[in-house]
C-alpha cells in the first residue's frame, strides 16, 4: 500500500461501547452560524428553508430506462455533439457560476499550477503498480482522463466549493457557508446514527475516494481523536490534499487553530475503494461523500462487500451523493440534466440503484436514509 505517512497516535484509548461521544472541537471554516437538521427521512429539514418532500417517482425520467433518459443518451452518444457542443458549455456553465459566487475559480487553478510540491508528492504517493479498473479510465466530469489528470485535480476544490452553493439556489449564501452546511449535515448524520444506536465513537476512519481531501478534512474535525484516512484511486486528487495538509495556509478555506494538529494523524492511500487492503475488522466508520455516483452498479456493490469486510462488527457505513428521490433533481431544466449526464457516465445506473436494499444485501443492519438538503441523501448502515 503506498501512502504519505503521517505519525499517527499510538495512545488511543481502547475501544468500548462505554465509550463517550468525544467532544466536539471542530468549528467551521467560515465561522459562519450553523443550522440544525431535523431528524428522521421524511421530516428532517433545515431550519432556514424546508427541502422539497421526496416525490412519488423512484428516480428522474431522465434517468434508466424512460424515453427521455434515452433521447439524453443519443444525443450524448454523439461525438461532434458531445465535442464540440456539451462538454465545453459544461465547463463553461461550472466555471462561470463558481466565479459569479465568488469561487476564484481560475486564480486557484493558477496557484495550483505553480505549485513545485504538489508534483514531488505525486511521485511519492504514486502506486506504480495500480491497475485501474476500466470504468475509472472512461472521461468524466468533461475531462478526457477523468480524474487522472492535474486539470482535474487543480480544479476540484473550486467545483466542490461551487456544488454546494446548488443545493440552495434560492438562499443569499456565500459559497463558505454553503460548504459549511454541506459537510455539517454530513458528519451530524454520522454522530447521531452512532448515538441513536448506542455504538462506539470511531478510532479508525476512511475516507474512500476522497479526492482532494474536503470531506476527509471535515470528517476528522468532528471526529478529532480518531486515525483518518483518506483514500482515493487518483494520485492527482490525493497529492493536492497532502499538499494542503502540508501546507495549512495555502487552504482556500481556514483551518481553525484547534484543528491544526489533526494532520498527523491523517494518511493519503492511493488504493481502490473496492480493494482497500486494509485487514477484516480493521475500520469503524467507512465513508463516501459524492462518489457512488461515479460507479457502474457492480463497482458499487463491489465497494460496499469491501466496506462490509473491512469495518468491525457495530461499525458504520455512510454515503452522501444526490438524491434520486428530490423533486429539485427530477426536476432539473433540459438543458441542466443533459449536461449532467453529459460529464456523468454512470447516472443511468446510480439513479436506478436500490442503495438501501444492497446494504442489507450484504449484511448490514440500522439501514435508512436521510434527506440531507433540497438535492442530495445521506444514506447509513450498521455492520
């Protein structure tokens, strides 16, 4: 397994279901007032503007089997279409809207891109010997290499910043505090599913296609004694996040001082969210913030055998990504989910996956979803 090697603690307490919930230390980036969340699926709402209820269709039209999904998917097909057409307004329209929120979208590629130590540390990270699997080798998200690529890498950060301003297009936010409402609904979803269910605060987390290390970054400060682990198939994405891990104040967002010290006890894996390598029983929480999206249905259930091998009896299982069920994303402008698609090869297979059903497949229990915001799902599991 090749990774940066960070010191990790070597006095963890032992693990008990006794175990208090560890006091939380994190504070957000932005130091911008944190909303509450509702508990349960169908009333958990955020407090400033109520998500539109789940609607009675399973999945978006444009999305599987139904005509329109397949008149997307000719068009799509279309390489001059596609080319010449899709994919630059795609990045046009990703671009543009980051930089009109005030995401300085070019100005921290640029940065990036200058960046000696980003280059070293690729080469230091880099498993020479990883085979990729042929689904990770299709372009996406308009980039011909996919995620194997530094444009794809220098520009994650500014297109995770820009997404989560979509989940309140209505709401005046700045892009700080939409990421900050973003992630704390995540890691509250986690804390109260742990909670709820009377099991251990995790000691030992991974973060599986972690990407530029946002959400591994997030994770952590809610859960400050455990080991983090951030994992990814890229080592573009991971050597940009043990770059910022490195180099704290070239953060886009504010570290607060109390979590500064959380870097040592961070890992950046280059290794597949379906092949870990980690030991059986060796994980309490194994997480995957917007990544199930991007996998052919077997990849997916290929990921969470993995999850189910790797986490110890009582561990937890999370995912976030949107939601098939939001009335916002069934019902997306033409032009809007075309170019979804477009730049999402696997929507088709995501939107017609029965997430909660492959969970119990595999042996996990406490199965249920959340309504994280307008657009996206959490969904959690007991192993």
């Amino acid at each position: 397994m090749t990774s940066i090697n960070r010191p990790v603690c070597a006095n963890l307490k032992v693990r008990g279901m006794e175990r208090s919930f560890p006091k939380q230390v994190s504070t957000p980036y932005s130091q911008r007032a944190k909303t509450n969340t509702a508990r349960s699926y169908k009333t958990r709402t955020d407090c400033t503007k109520s998500p539109p209820l789940p609607t009675d269709k399973t999945k978006p039209d444009w999305a599987g089997e139904h005509l329109l999904s397949k008149l997307v998917n000719s068009a799509i097909s279309n390489a001059v279409l596609y080319e010449g057409i899709m994919k630059p307004m795609a990045r046009r329209t990703m671009i543009t809207t980051a930089e009109k929120n005030g995401v300085m979208w070019r100005t921290n590629v640029a940065t990036l891109e200058e960046t000696r130590d980003v280059y070293t540390i690729y080469n230091e990270i880099k498993d020479t010997s990883m085979e990729y699997p042929e689904y990770y080798l299709q372009p996406f998200h308009a980039y011909t290499e996919g995620n194997l690529c530094w444009q794809a890498a220098f520009e994650a950060e500014s297109a995770t910043y820009a997404m989560a301003l979509r989940a309140w297009p209505k709401e005046a936010l700045q892009w700080e505090e939409a990421q900050d409402r973003l992630r704390d609904s995540y890691v509250r979803n986690i804390k109260e599913h742990i909670q709820e269910h009377n099991l251990a605060s995790p000691l030992r987390i991974v973060d599986a296609g972690c990407s530029v290390g946002i959400s591994t970054r997030s994770i952590h400060e809610s859960f400050p004694e455990a080991e983090m682990i951030g994992l990814d198939l890229s080592t573009h994405m991971l050597a940009v996040a043990a770059y910022r891990d490195a180099n704290e104040t070239s953060m886009i967002q504010r570290v607060p001082a109390e979590n500064k010290s959380l870097k040592q006890r961070r890992n950046w894996v280059h290794k597949k969210a379906e092949d870990t390598g980690f030991e059986t029983s060796s994980m309490d929480l194994f997480s995957l913030s917007f990544v199930l999206h991007e996998l052919p249905q077997q990849a997916t259930r290929d990921v969470i055998a993995e999850a189910a091998r790797v986490l110890r009896p009582g561990g937890v299982f999370v995912m976030c990504d949107n939601n098939p069920l939001s009335a916002v994303i069934q019902n997306l402008p033409p032009v809007i989910f075309t170019l979804m698609k477009s730049t999402e090869p696997h929507s088709d297979e995501y939107f017609s996956f029965n997430m909660e059903q492959a969970l119990r497949d595999a042996g996990f229990t406490q199965v249920h979803t959340e309504i994280m915001d307008p657009r996206h799902r959490i969904v959690l599991a007991t192993r």
